[in-house]
C-alpha cells in the first residue's frame, strides 16, 4: 500500500472506524455492534469487508470473542483517533454555534490543581458562565493514559514515560516547591530547631517508587548526606496520606500548594489538623507544562480556559 490512499479508493469508511474502534474496545462483535446501534449479522459484514480492503485478516475468533490481528491493533488505534476527533469537532462545532457554551475536560498532577486550575475554574464561573467543566487530578502517566484514549481534552503535568509518541508537552509552566507536613501537635513541630537528621526518627508517607515526587525526595536527601527515609506505607492516594498523618507521627512530603492550603504554622492558632514544618530541605520536583494529545486541535472553550490556567491571567477572548 504505497498509496497513501490506496485504503480510501478501496471504500474504507467511517464506519468501518467505528467497528475497529467499538471492537478493540469490548473484543466482541456483539457488544461492538450495540455500541454502534446495528444488529450483529451487519456488524460481520462489515469486518469482512475491511479485511477485504486491507487485503490481510484484522481479527481472529478466539473462545471468548475476537482478537485483533497486528494489523487489526494498528487500524484501531488509527480508528480511536479519528472517532475521537469527530467527537471533538461535533463539540466545537456546538460552542461555536452556541457562542461561548461548551464542556471541557481537564486532568492535572496535584499541586497545579490547587495553584492553576482551581484559580482559572472560578474566573470561568464568573466570566464564561456557559463553561462546565470536569476535572480529573491524578499522576502524569494516569493523565496520559486518559489523553490518548480522549478522556481528557488537556492536563497539566509531565510527559510520562513512554508516551512521547502520543503526547505534546509545552513549554515549562511552573516548578513544584516540596514542603513537609504533621499532625498538629507533632514533636517535631513543637521542637524550637530542626535538624534534617531529626526527620530520620519517624515514618514518611510517600508515593510508589517511580513516582517523580519519590525520587525527587530520595535525591534532595541523597545530596544532603541522608539515607532513604524509614518508609512502611507507599501511597499515591492523597486522601490516605491526610488521614495517615493525621493519626500518626508519620512526616509526608507534599507540594508547597497543597500544604499551604491544608496546612498552617506550627504556632499558628488552631484550626487545620495539620502544620508544615519549619524547615526547608530545597526538595523541588521538575516543572510541569500543558499536555495534549498530538496532533490535537483544542476546541475553542478548552482552548481558553488551558491559556487561562497556563497564563494565570483572567480569561482571554477567542480567537
């Protein structure tokens, strides 16, 4: 097939798309073909024939349902990718008809969610009432994982490993600023000085270990002179690490943004279960940026509400 159209001359069509799509999603022909609203016996036809344009078989029939072929996986992700911008050229088409409504979907690592996106969500309340939006706040590579599969419209993070093909990453936003934090009444809070080698005598609550927050700590401490902390609890889940501290002595390294909104001075009057300790060990984790799917074309709203969180500025008008 040299001729970049040679599948196109020979009748591919959008729904043959379709049909890969549905099917490497649920591997049954019958769950596909009610996905797309036909009955089984058409959902058929139309495998044979986009085996007959490609000239080569795409699936396999196995005992549970269907695997694609090589050349079937290939022609599904090509497939996801055009169902996913349909999908997104029918919304823009709708904002742009609608004049400044639409959804958008957003995903961001922790500390820029509090920073950046919390911020730009409430000047779009008041500015751009005709906005809604879903957020999604989770790791880099989980973000990627919805980007590629258009979940997600954009996010703000790192390029996750592996995903360079798939993934666009702009140009640095910010840093992230690590600080620690304790339950409220922690001997260390209520120590007149801290030395590092004092946080060495209790538990630290910190992600899995190819984390980017986990190895930024153990190389900041590596470069102080320290050991690995004593660690008996690996979490990605933010909620857990609150309560973990919280009913315990437990030190957890969290993002500036996140502890400067839950926690507060150690001497500070009471009013927040957690404090952040007086002492800075210089723990930064590497800048986050805007991350979209390559190739992709932002729909209008989305577009300017990723300008607003990137920029930090109030919203701009569409171009």
């Amino acid at each position: 097939m040299n001729d970049p159209d040679t599948l196109l001359r020979k009748g591919l069509k959008l729904s043959h798309l379709r049909l890969l799509h549905a099917l490497a999603e649920t591997g049954q022909i019958g769950l596909a073909a009610g996905r797309l609203s036909i009955a089984q016996p058409a959902a058929s036809r139309l495998l044979a024939e986009v085996e007959r344009i490609a000239g080569q078989p795409v699936h396999l029939r196995t005992g549970r349902g269907i695997t694609l072929t090589p050349m079937g996986e290939a022609l599904a992700r090509r497939a996801a990718r055009v169902v996913t911008e349909l999908r997104d050229a029918e919304r823009e088409i709708s904002e742009i008809a609608s004049g400044g409504s639409g959804h958008v979907r957003i995903g961001s690592v922790t500390g820029p969610a509090l920073d950046r996106l919390l911020p730009a969500l409430r000047t779009a309340r008041l500015a751009l009432p005709g906005i809604t939006a879903e957020a999604v706040v989770a790791t880099s590579d989980v973000l990627g994982q919805h980007l590629i599969s258009g979940r997600l419209d954009f996010a703000i993070g790192r390029m996750p490993d592996g995903m360079e093909d798939h993934l666009t990453l702009s140009a640095p936003i910010d840093s992230e600023p690590v600080a620690l934090m304790v339950r409220r009444g922690h001997r260390l809070a209520l120590q007149d000085r801290i030395e590092p080698t004092d946080l060495m005598g209790y538990d630290w609550v910190l992600p899995p270990p190819e984390a980017l927050l986990t190895r930024a700590v153990l190389a900041r401490l590596r470069a102080l002179g320290l050991p690995p902390p004593p660690q008996r609890l690996a979490t990605a889940s933010f909620l857990l690490t609150l309560a973990l501290i919280q009913q315990s002595n437990a030190i957890a390294p969290l993002a500036r943004a996140v502890c400067d909104r839950f926690g507060s001075a150690p001497l500070s009057p009471a009013g927040t279960p957690y404090v952040i300790l007086p002492l800075d060990l210089g723990i930064t984790v590497e800048p986050y940026g805007l991350l979209t799917r390559t190739g992709t074309i932002l729909t209008p709203v989305a577009r300017r509400l990723a300008t607003m969180i990137a920029t930090g500025q109030d919203a701009p008008g569409f171009d």
